[in-house]
C-alpha cells in the first residue's frame, strides 16, 4: 500500500521542522549549566558575606564573584539568544514547508545567529572557567604560603 502524497508532504514538513530541535536541545543544556554555576557563585556569594572575613580578604572575593556574576549573566544572555535564534530558523522552516512563504533568506540569518551566538556563550563559559581556575590555583597558592 502506498502511502498517500499528502502524508509523505506532512511527514517532509515534520523532519524539516524538527531537525533544528537538536540545537535546541543543546542550547538548552548549556543554558543549564551556565544557570547552574550562576547558582553556585550565588551560593559562594552568600557564604562570604556570612563570615566574618577580613576586610581585604571580603572585597578581594566579592570582586572576584562579581566577575564571574557577570561574564556567567553574558553566557546565559547569549545562550538564550541562540535558542531565540534557533525557534525563528525552525518557524521559518514550517511557515516555508506549509507555503506561507516567510523570507526564506532569513533562515540563513537565524542559523547564523543562532550559531554565533552559542559560540560567543561558549567563550564566555571558558573564560568563566578560566577565571575559576585562576582563582583556585591562587587561592591554593595563599594557603601553602600561610602554612610555611
């Protein structure tokens, strides 16, 4: 039994249309880890302002938190973007499969925000990690140096 012409063009449309879901869901998943680690500066944050650290020591941090505060806000803003980017590529594809006929150069566009900008988010998650690390191995440093 054949299948009828009208099946096979909703089931074109449907693969069409869902092949950009997988960015999506990829967006998604760094978006989480990025809101995830904002959550855990957050969490540092709160515990610094808790104790009773010296004055020096409490700015030194709150800067450091600060930095992080923000270039993790610029990695979630641009993972956000890209998953804005990536449901207009997917809208423009159904609008064009059902003959619509949104403008089909748009969806270079799209694609190409979309890409760029998860990019630009994953430069700033590294370099989010690099200053982690930075941190870590200096604050490593200061501990064997009070121990000496």
């Amino acid at each position: 039994m054949d299948t009828p012409p009208i099946i096979a063009d909703y089931a074109q449309v449907i693969q069409t249309s869902l092949a950009p879901v997988f960015l999506l869901a990829g967006t998604g998943g760094f978006v989480g880890i990025y809101v995830t680690r904002l959550g855990r500066v957050s969490d540092r944050l709160n515990e610094v302002i808790d104790t009773n650290l010296s004055r020096a020591n409490r700015q030194r941090q709150l800067i450091y938190l600060r930095k992080r505060t923000l270039i993790l806000q610029a990695a979630v803003i641009l993972g956000v973007v890209a998953g804005f980017c990536t449901c207009s590529a997917i809208l423009n594809l159904l609008s064009g499969a059902l003959a619509i006929r949104l403008r089909p150069e748009n969806l270079v566009w799209y694609f190409g925000g979309a890409i760029a900008s998860l990019m630009a988010s994953l430069v700033a998650f590294l370099f989010e990690l690099i200053v982690s690390g930075h941190s870590m191995l200096l604050q490593i440093k200061m501990d064997r140096d009070q121990e000496s």
